[in-house]
C-alpha cells in the first residue's frame, strides 16, 4: 500500500510539475485554475485534471493566438510591421516563444513565395 501512495504522489506531482512549466512557457498565469489550484487538483485525480487542463489549454491557445494577432496587426499591415510587433511582444514577455512561433509560422505559410 506503501508503494502505491507513493506512485500516485510521484504521478501527481510530475503531472503538477509538467502543468506548472506549460503554463510558464506559454506566460499564462492561469488556465482555468493557477499552478496551486492545478496542484492541488493533480493530487485528487491525476489522469482526469490533465484531461481538463489539456482541453482547457487548447481553448487558452486559440485565444492567445488570437490576441497575439490582434496587437501585430490584420493582413492590412505589412509583414515585416507584424513581425517587429511580434518581436517587440516576444522581448518584453507578453507572449511566449511557442505563441510567437506559431505566429511567425503562420506568417511564412500565408506570404506568397517569390518564384
């Protein structure tokens, strides 16, 4: 029995652990709950909090995505004044790397290429 409280500790705290950097690589203080709730969360049920996190998580993604694009602006501006902006949100920490990523990528596919 020993052994098995201590797995189920060991599961929950990696499953804390592992919410609790996502949340600080995309720089969202909260998805659904903070990193304490999300703990706490994990040490109840471990298998259906990561569930509820990752199907929060894909709603909190569109949404960063979504107001990343907002302030670098519509395909009104130019690409290269979307990508200073992204740069400049990158810098000062208003979006996260995976976030600007994204972005930058979706710029790349949507230019057209030069033959």
């Amino acid at each position: 029995m020993k052994t098995l409280t201590t797995l189920w500790v060991l599961a929950a705290a990696l499953a804390a652990l592992g919410i609790a950097l996502d949340m600080h690589r995309l720089k969202v203080n909260r998805i659904g709950l903070s990193a304490p709730g999300w703990v706490l969360v994990c040490m109840v049920g471990t298998l259906p909090a990561v569930g509820l996190y990752l199907l929060l998580r894909a709603r909190v993604w569109r949404t960063l995505l979504d107001a990343a694009w907002r302030f670098a602006g519509d395909g009104t501006q130019s690409p290269d004044v979307r990508r200073k902006r992204l740069d400049v949100l990158r810098d000062t920490g208003v979006i996260g790397e995976p976030v600007y990523r994204a972005c930058v990528k979706t710029m790349n596919t949507r230019q057209p290429g030069s033959a």
